[in-house]
C-alpha cells in the first residue's frame, strides 16, 4: 500500500464537475463543504419551485 496510490487520484465533484485529489474531497461525491451546502439548498430550492408549480396548477 502506497501512500501515492491514496493521494495521486483526482475525482470530479458531483456539484461543480471540477477535479480534485480525492483527500480535498468533503465527501464522496463533492469536492468542498460549500459544494455540499449549494447542491443541499439547490434541490430544496427545486422542491419548492415544484411544489409552488403544483399548489398553482391544483389552484387554478
């Protein structure tokens, strides 16, 4: 086991499609905390907007 093999890979964040190497990673899936808050407070922003749409739709 290397210590190279662990530091050497880069990913791409789920959030913002950058590459990082894989110890700057937050989580698995995205590269920073505030990535993670963005996307958490996108698809809250996207179920809002989408049940605003449907309380809209049923209203009318």
């Amino acid at each position: 086991m290397s210590a190279t093999d662990s530091t050497s890979a880069w990913y791409e964040c789920d959030h913002c499609s950058d590459y990082h190497p894989s110890h700057m990673f937050y989580d698995t899936a995205m590269c920073s905390f505030k990535c993670r808050r963005k996307a958490d407070a996108e698809s809250v922003l996207n179920e809002l907007e989408h049940e605003h749409t449907v309380c809209g739709t049923s209203a009318a």
